[in-house]
C-alpha cells in the first residue's frame, strides 16, 4: 500500500477558522426561494408559509451566514418592492434571469426565515441600476432602531425589533458584460468608496465586501482588484472572489486537481491586495469574501450562451440551474472545503453557491419531501468539526502528473485545532482511483489525543447520487480503525474517498 505522511504541531497554526467560512447563498433564481425555502401550501409550511422541513436541514448544515438576495438578481432590484402588505407589492421583471418576481419575499421575510434556520444574513445592495441613496435608506431600514423614515417605516410594517445586518456586499460581479449595470473598474471603485463611506458614517463597525472579479479567466483579472481597491481600500474591509468548477472533458484527474486553481486564485488576489497595500501605504489588512463558490456542471455551457435556453422566460419558480450532484462532486467540493481552511489566513468568509434547489447541497419537490445531495456531507463535516485554528500542514503524498496541473499530490488534506473543546480534525481526500493509501500521521505536540470517530465518504460509482427514490444512495459511514501510539497514528484512506478522522484528548 503506499503511504502518505502528514505533521502538524499545535504552536504552528495559518489562522483562525471564522465561523463565517462555512456561509451560503439564497438568490430570487428558479426555485431557489419560490419552491426552495418558501413554500406557502406545503405540508410543512410553517405560519409564515416557509418550508420547515428545509429550515431543518439548513440547520443540520449549520450554515453560519447566507448572502442575500444575489447574484445578478441584485443588480436590477428595488428592496422597497418586497416589504409593506404582501399584498400591495408591485410584480416586476427580473432583468437576470428573465424572470417574473412577485416580491412575496422581502427584506422582512428573508431575515425572518434566516433567523429560524440559526443564520446571519449577508446583504447585498443594489449598485448596478442604483447607487448611495437605496443602500443608505436599506441599512437604516435595516439597523435603525427607530425614529427616522426608513426605521419608522420598518415598524408600521410590523418588524419593531431592527435586524442588525453587519455584512453589506457591494454590489455584485460589476466586472461582468451580463450584469445589468455593468461598470468598469474605475466607475465601479468609486461607487464603492462613496456608498461604503455613507454606510460607515452611520456604522463605522459595518464589514463591507468589494467585487472581485467574476472568475480568473476574466481578461481583467487581476487588474480590475488593483483598480477597484487602489479607490476604496480604507473604506471596505473585504474583496470577493467567485468561482465555479465542471467536469467537460470527463476528466477525473484533472477535475479533483481543481482545488490547486482555487489555490492560485487566492494567492493571487491576496497578492494584489498586498500590492495595493504598499502602493497606497495602508497599514490595513483586506480579507478576502469567497462568497460564491462550487461545483457546477453546466457553467462552461451556460456561460457561452449567456443564458439558460432552456427555461421559459417571465415565470416564477421555474426548475433552472438545478445540478444534480454527484458522489464525484461531493469529492471536489471536500477539496474545495480544504483549500479554503489552508487560507484562513485571509479568506474569512466563503459562501457555497447556492442553497437550495440551485446549485444547492439541499433539494426539494413542489409538494413533496426535500433531501441532501451528495455535496451536502463535506460541507456538513467541515461546518461541525473544523473549528478552532487551522494548523500549518507538512503533507509528503505520492503524486500523479497532470497536464493542467503538474505533480498533484493524491492525498489532499487540512487540519483544525479545537483548544476550547479539546478537539482535532484532520480532513482528507484520497485522489486516487485505484488505490487506498496508508496515512501516517506525526502529532508529537498531542501525545494526550486518541481517536474519536473515522467518517467516510465513498461510492463504488462515481455519478451515483441522491434522489427522492434514493434519498441516501451516497452517504457517509463509519470508516477504518484508526491506530494511535505517543502521537503517531495510521489510517487507511481508501480510493476515491472523502474522510474525517477525529480525535479528542483523553
């Protein structure tokens, strides 16, 4: 069997592990809200007609903070649409996705479903068709106890407590053609600064999240980070980055190397930030927001038709973007997980990309039951068990070469310290199709620790997923002994597989 060999000391840490990092995204796009999280008619539909039989599962999830409400829906709506009598809110055309929006869910409503599912809400606001005045009046309706317009307003409409939003994204993927509102880096930059310095003079403790590009393979990248941030870097306090992965060319090898290109691209614009750290002489850090991120097996397509044609257009709650996920996805996607706990560092909060029905780990039928999707299970375990501080890794792991990515390592892997709860977590991802490997593990500074549990994640089919006639085809058990001795431990790490081996001090 061959070996790999991991050392970790608990005084050599990368970074804190923010309760932020294990975030998601709810946007107004196909059934994301409309059949997703809100189902009126639903036979567990609570008072408020949401579906509580998801609200439970987001729970499971322990999704820490979801952004809201977009994505490209944001760039072209108007937030006083969805609040006031359900009743009297306007029905508009959702510029995005070529979409009718009956505002049935708002501001209010959102917050009211976030709450019950044990999330912080991350809002967006408008700069595409909109610009200082709706962001400043959003917050105030938002945040403002009372006694002025907008937080007066929020009361009559029956919410008298404010909703204490903390994390305000700044618009959304302004660098891309499609968005409506489209800027270039430089227009975009200066309405940042300006809508963040008004948010910031009513809140100075705001945290406010730039745009980033929308991918690495923009041709402005990573100009347009350089640009955007040499014009706001004191006012915001993060830069995001999105990014999504498929599998054209049924490609495995190259497919599960994919977390090395997310790897780069974090490296890249923590670069350009510190680039424009020095260039504007700012004793300021900027955190990085990878607030869209994911598998996505129809991206490369979508994106050269720039839209699904598939979808009838000026509808609500049509089935659009709803990957059926895959064991092989689960696989990157516990890759990705692991990329991002090695740059605690910087990226303090990463949203998964969506929640629900769209690109979602959770999946409903109008009517019928919900289930988790294979990519639920990494994300789950990571959420619950890595916290704490994410230790520096020494990983020796046998290689395969790769035409996109070089050696790649089989064996990928993070680690997460737990002081408080005595806790460590090693998560790991065996890349390798045909053979399991022995994992030696050196942990000469937890001699005290012994094992927990060992989780794993494996499928003898790479495409198996879950259905509702299936719903747990794909789901993890208990794996392999792990043997421990003065801080030494071994544990199989079968092909193909994603694990979790805990350990706890004795």
């Amino acid at each position: 069997m061959n070996r790999a060999r991991l050392m970790v000391d608990k005084d050599f840490n990368i970074g804190s592990i923010d309760r932020r990092l294990y975030g998601s995204f709810v946007e107004h796009l196909g059934r994301a809200v409309y059949g997703g999280i809100y189902e009126p008619g639903h036979r567990t539909a609570d008072r408020e007609g949401f579906r509580t039989d998801v609200i439970d599962l987001v729970k499971e999830l322990d999704v820490s903070i979801i952004r809201y409400p977009g994505g490209n829906f944001v760039s072209n709506y108007y937030w006083e649409d969805g609040v006031g009598p359900v009743g009297k809110r306007p029905c508009r055309l959702d510029l995005a996705w070529r979409a009718l929006e009956p505002n049935k869910i708002g501001v209010n409503e959102f917050c009211s479903w976030a709450k019950k599912a044990g999330s912080e809400v991350m809002m967006s606001v408008n700069l595409g068709t909109r610009g200082i005045e709706a962001a400043r009046s959003l917050v105030e309706y938002c945040n403002q106890p009372g006694g002025t317009y907008w937080s007066d307003l929020r009361i009559s409409h029956g919410v008298k407590k404010p909703h204490g939003i903390k994390v305000w994204c700044l618009g959304n993927e302004m660098d891309g053609p499609w968005q409506v509102g489209h800027k270039t880096a430089n227009e975009y930059g200066r309405l940042a600064n300006e809508v963040g310095k008004a948010l910031k003079l009513y809140d100075p403790d705001l945290k406010l999240v730039a745009c980033g590009s929308s991918n690495r393979d923009m041709p402005t990248f990573p100009q347009w980070e350089a640009e955007v941030l040499e014009r706001c870097y004191e006012t915001v306090d993060y830069i995001s980055l999105h990014t999504y992965y498929d599998d054209p060319e049924d490609d495995l090898a190259t497919y599960l190397a994919n977390s090395i290109d997310m790897d780069t691209f974090i490296k890249s614009v923590k670069s350009t930030c510190d680039y424009v750290r020095a260039k504007t002489r700012s004793k300021k850090t900027m955190y990085l927001s990878f607030d869209e991120w994911n598998a996505w097996s129809f991206y490369h397509s979508f994106i050269s038709k720039g839209l699904d044609d598939t979808v009838e257009p000026w509808t609500t709650g049509a089935h659009q973007l709803e990957d059926v996920y895959t064991f092989k996805d689960a696989l990157l996607v516990g890759c990705l997980l692991i990329t991002l706990l090695r740059n605690v560092d910087r990226v303090k909060i990463a949203c998964l990309a969506q929640l629900v029905n769209v690109l979602a780990p959770i999946m409903t039928r109008n009517n019928g039951p919900a289930w988790r999707q294979p990519i639920f299970y990494p994300f789950l375990h990571a959420s619950q068990h890595a916290r704490g501080e994410s230790l520096d890794v020494r990983l020796e792991s046998p290689t395969y070469d790769n035409a996109k990515f070089g050696d790649v390592p089989y064996i990928d892997a993070a680690v997460a310290y737990d002081v408080e709860n005595e806790r460590l977590t090693i998560l790991a991802v065996n890349r390798n199709p045909h053979e399991s490997i022995l994992l030696e593990g050196d942990l000469r500074s937890l001699k005290e620790y012994t094992p927990v549990e060992h989780i794993l994640l494996e499928h003898s089919d790479l495409k198996a997923s879950n259905n509702t006639g299936k719903p747990r085809n794909v789901v993890p058990r208990r794996g392999a002994e792990i043997k421990m001795d003065s801080g030494r431990f071994e544990a199989v790490i079968p092909k193909l597989s994603w694990n979790v081996i805990r350990l706890g001090r004795r």
